[in-house]
C-alpha cells in the first residue's frame, strides 16, 4: 500500500502513528512523514489474520511458534531478561515462558567472579557476554532478541559513572557475540536495541501515579483533604510500569504465561502484595521492564502491519489503543 496518505495527516495523527511504532515521534511534520515512510515497511513479523471463531477451534496455542523473542533489561548486578513464545495468529496472546534476573558477575565459570565486580577489561566482558548468551541460547534459540538501548549519561549530568561505563561494555559485547554466532553460521536470528524511553512512553506515557505512600491526609481550613507527596518522574513511571505488568499477570489480557516463567510470575505478585520479601526474588522494576520491552516491540510489529494493511483507516484503532494500553486498573 502506498504511503502518500501520510502527507495529509495532521503533527498530532503522526506523533501517534510514531508512538505506535516506536520511533521518535518529535520533530517537524515533514521529518515526522519521511520517517514513518521508511520505518513502516520493515515489519519483522508478519502475522496471520485469522477469525476469532477458527482460533477458538483450536484450543490455546500449543504449535509451533511464529517467534521466539528474547528480550534483554541491560545491568550486571540486574540482568533480566523474558522470552515470549509468538503465535502466527493475532487473536491468541503471546506465551511468556522465560522470565529471570542474574547477577552476572556471580554465574561465570571462565573467570574468577571476584574480579568482575572491579574489572574494566574488555576481555572480562567478553567472557560475560559469551557465557550468559550461551547459557540462555541453550534453554531456547531466540529468533529476535531485543537489548534495552543504554544512555552514557544520565539525566543530562557531564560526568560519566562507573557502574554507566562497565554496562555499556558489557552491551557492546553483547551485539559482537550475536554477531559472531550470526556471521559464522551458529545463528540466524536477528537484534534489536530498543530505546527504553520509548518503551515508557508506549504504555504510560503522560500518566500519573499516586500509591498508598505518597498519600497523606491533612486538614486545611479545617476541611479534611488528601495531597499527593512530590515524587520524581522516573519514580512514578517505575511503579506504573511495576503495577502494569502485575494486572497483566492477573488477568492475563496481554500474555500467557508458561515455562519456567509461572514460578517468577507467582513470585513477582507475591513480592508486590507483600506475601514475600523483594530480597527473595530482586527488583520488580527490571524485571517488569524486559517483560514490558518484549511485549512493546510486538505490538510495534503489529501496528506496522495494521498501517500497512489498512493505511489511514489504521489511527482510530491506534488512537483508541494509545488511551487504553496504560489503564493499570
């Protein structure tokens, strides 16, 4: 289908088509136009749209897979990491059936795990990489694997930190093993870095969150009242995130879960009702954003296909999705 539509569609109809691909949606409406030109072609899945009615016929998805997606939240001490298994059908929910955090530092045989927590080696990780890469690669092939996009600095400070400098080797290396497996012929599966900002915008994008800690009652003019703590943004976006990830646990309108991943998904709500201590299982935020890193690029994916298929007639699906992904319920 051709794209020539793009051309009459309004700044705020191209910032949505944007978002719902994960690209930047800032910029002037002629970059905004000649970008979603070249990134809406290059849809890496294809999936089958099948009825509904012949879906159900089918029971849950047991077949073979469209994709196996390995989705990778960038750290050392934090390193997460999903895998969704991909229906060829658009009516039946990805299966997560890897969902785990290693400290990497702590799991590598070819060297002395001491020296990792102080190394800037190139060489120390190198064999980080390849390890943890082998070992995942054993429990499944990916067919994409995604790895969360790391910044050099943060919140616009000069100084770049440490701990920035030894995960963005650890990144780069990464990519050269995928590499390496790919140009020698162990491997033909492709890789993605994916911007973490643009993950966040996707599903909470402009949303607010107040949590039973930043509420606190007050009387003013002797009226009773409620004010919400100030809390930083990236505060806030983490425990929207967090408490999305945990709705989709419990009512199981965005995945399924299988595998291996059944035992984190019980331990993930217990630790965020309190059934269980954080220190049992890690950080719920890492581990909720490979989950919701995977889950974004799919429906990335999808919408390509959408706007490919259905061209204008796309944006009020699109629309109506962009209000709704964020509900946490």
């Amino acid at each position: 289908m051709s794209l020539r539509w793009l051309a009459h569609l309004k700044g705020v109809e191209l910032r949505t088509l944007a978002t719902s691909i994960g690209i930047n949606s800032s910029g002037t409406k002629a970059a905004l136009t000649a970008s979603l030109e070249t990134q809406i072609p290059r849809a890496a899945l294809l999936l089958s749209h099948d009825t509904p009615e012949s879906t159900l016929s089918k029971g849950r998805f047991k077949g073979k897979a469209r994709a196996n997606v390995l989705s990778i939240d960038m750290g050392i001490r934090n390193f997460c990491y999903s895998r969704f298994l991909v229906p060829e059908s658009t009516h039946i929910p990805p299966q997560l059936v890897q969902w785990e955090r290693k400290d990497i530092g702590e799991s590598p045989k070819t060297i002395d795990s001491a020296a990792v927590k102080e190394s800037f080696e190139p060489h120390v990780y190198a064999a980080l990489a390849y390890d943890v890469l082998d070992r995942i690669f054993q429990e499944g092939h990916p067919s994409h694997v995604l790895i969360e996009r790391q910044r050099f600095r943060s919140m616009g400070a000069a100084a770049v930190q440490e701990w920035t400098l030894r995960v963005n080797m650890f990144e780069a290396m990464l990519y050269a093993v995928l590499e390496t497996l790919k140009r020698q012929g162990r491997w033909d599966g492709d890789v993605y870095g994916v911007s973490p900002a643009r993950v966040a915008q996707f599903w909470v994008g402009g949303e607010e969150v107040v949590t039973k800690a930043s509420r606190k009652k007050q009387k003013k003019d002797d009226e009773p009242g409620e004010k919400t703590v100030k809390t930083s943004k990236s505060k806030q976006t983490k425990a929207l995130k967090m408490q999305l990830v945990g709705k989709w646990l419990r009512d199981s309108s965005k995945f399924s879960v299988n595998g291996q991943a059944q035992e984190s998904a019980v331990k993930y709500q217990n630790v965020q009702t309190g059934k269980e201590k954080q220190s049992t299982f890690g950080k719920l935020d890492d581990l909720a954003d490979s989950v919701l890193q995977g889950l974004a690029w799919l429906e990335w994916e999808a919408n390509r296909q959408l706007i490919s298929e259905k061209g204008m007639d796309a944006l009020p699906e699109l629309q109506k999705a962009s209000r709704s992904s964020s509900g946490t319920g």
